[in-house]
C-alpha cells in the first residue's frame, strides 16, 4: 500500500512535472556529450499531455495484487498491471521499475517469519510459551534495530513496516510512521501504538563509566528507571562476569524489589 499511495494514487501527472521531463530527456538522450544534437523527440509528450488532459492526471491502470501478507509457494504470481486505455497501452511498463521496489518489504517480512518461526521451535523446546501476552511472548523476541544497517529512510520504513508484520517490538520510529499513516495502525486499531519499545542503555553509556564503575553504570540504569522493563547492555567489557557476579549476586536484591510482573531487567548482548 505503501507504494500505491506514495506514488501511484490520485493525479500524478502535471503539466509542470511533463515540462520538466521534457527538458530533462531532451538532453538526457541527446548526443552533447559528443558534441551532437539535443534529442527533443524521445520524450513521449503527447502520451503524457493525454493522461493530464483525458483521465485528469491519474494514471489509466489496474493493479491486482495477492493481499499483503499472505504466505504463498514460491513462482506465484504477486501482481498484474493492467493499462485500462488501449491509447496509454505504454504505461505499464513504465511502472515495472518502481512497483518492483516491493521485493524489499517481502524479504525482510520473509525473513521475519522463519526466524519467529525459529525462536517458537525453541521457546517451545525449552519450556517457554510462546503464545504469551503482550507484554511477554514471541511478539517481542526480535526486536528491530535495522535502521542503521539500512540504505535510505524508505529502505526503514518499509522494511520495519515488514517486521511488525511478525513482530511488535521495534526502535525504527520511520517504520511506526510509515503503518500509522499509510495502514492505519494506531489509535483506534489493535494497539493505540503500531509498536513497543523499553528504556535501554547502550555501549558509549555503560563504557563511559569507565570499567571500574561498570557496576555503578547498571545500578544507575534500575534507579533511573525503577518501574517497568529496561534493558542494560552486559557485554561491555565481560558478559559472563557481568551477568554472574553484578546482575546475579551484587544487584540482586535491587532487582528482587522492583514491582512485578513487568519489572524485571533485561541483561543484553549487544554486540
């Protein structure tokens, strides 16, 4: 839907947008590189002045598509573009370039299922339920931190968009942005929220302490947030001691008194 409606949807074709493509390819398929002639008949002008002029700018196609979300074999076929204007009979192909960007959201939502999938096999293996209830429960076993590793601001929302198709926990605010204004997801839908997240400490503020107060840098973390979830970093310098001898023995009792059920910390492998 995204794509439908950032691109496609309503009057998309202006006469100022034809004047600009017009100038654009007139050089764009000239010959001044060498030192030819400019080449002001490649651009299809008059198809686009029909758009604007008959149809008011919208785009004379239909797009059928399976419904997003749906697991299906591989070789289905995910869509079909058709010109509804035997005269605008060169559209379609225009439009392969940019609908083919879906393959994108479909891998990362791919993805995302076989690895829920994956963390079910083993929640169930090791006496876990994974059925559980927000707050708890597979929904928010794999959370998204993939705006950083992403090529664009698009690329994160679209692709976090795709991850909440398996999962509700997320820190890409692009892509909770991009399902409340585009599927609607926010208050007065499920959740009031597309997605969840909790307090969290990362490796520059538990670092920083320097070593010798790493365990000061934790306590700091329970005291600054003394309800609810919160996560802490533990593999800054050594998990094992960090999960032995600080979360296990010296913060204990600090931990012990925070209200349940949902104030446990999170020790967390960050790197």
């Amino acid at each position: 839907q995204y794509f439908l409606k950032e691109y496609l949807q309503g009057a998309v074709v202006s006469q100022e947008k034809i004047e600009e493509a017009a100038e654009l390819y007139t050089h764009h398929f000239g010959a001044e590189f060498a030192g030819g002639p400019t080449n002001p008949t490649a651009f299809n002008r008059a198809g686009w002045e029909y758009i604007l002029k008959e149809h008011g700018g919208k785009l004379p196609i239909s797009i059928k598509a399976v419904p997003e979300g749906m697991t299906v074999a591989n070789k289905s076929v995910l869509m079909t573009v058709v010109n509804t204007d035997p005269k605008a009979y060169w559209l379609t192909n225009y439009l392969e370039t940019l609908l083919v960007q879906v393959w994108y959201p479909m891998t990362v939502c791919t993805q995302s299922r076989e690895q829920k999938k994956s963390i079910i096999q083993y929640w169930e293996k090791t006496g876990c339920d994974p059925s559980g209830k927000p707050p708890a429960g597979v929904c928010f076993s794999l959370h998204d931190f993939g705006f950083r590793g992403v090529s664009s601001v698009e690329s994160a929302m679209t692709g976090g968009c795709a991850h909440l198709v398996n999962f509700i926990g997320t820190d890409t605010i692009a892509a909770m942005q991009c399902a409340a204004k585009y599927y609607k997801a926010g208050p007065g839908s499920f959740f009031d929220c597309p997605a969840f997240s909790i307090p969290a400490s990362e490796h520059s503020t538990i670092t920083s302490w320097g070593k010798e107060h790493e365990l000061d840098a934790m306590r700091n973390m329970l005291q600054q947030y003394p309800d609810g979830l919160v996560a802490c970093v533990s593999d800054s310098f050594d998990i094992w001691n960090a999960c032995g001898e600080y979360w296990g023995t010296q913060l204990k009792e600090l931990i012990e008194q925070r209200p349940p059920p949902a104030g446990r910390p999170l020790g967390r492998a960050g790197s």
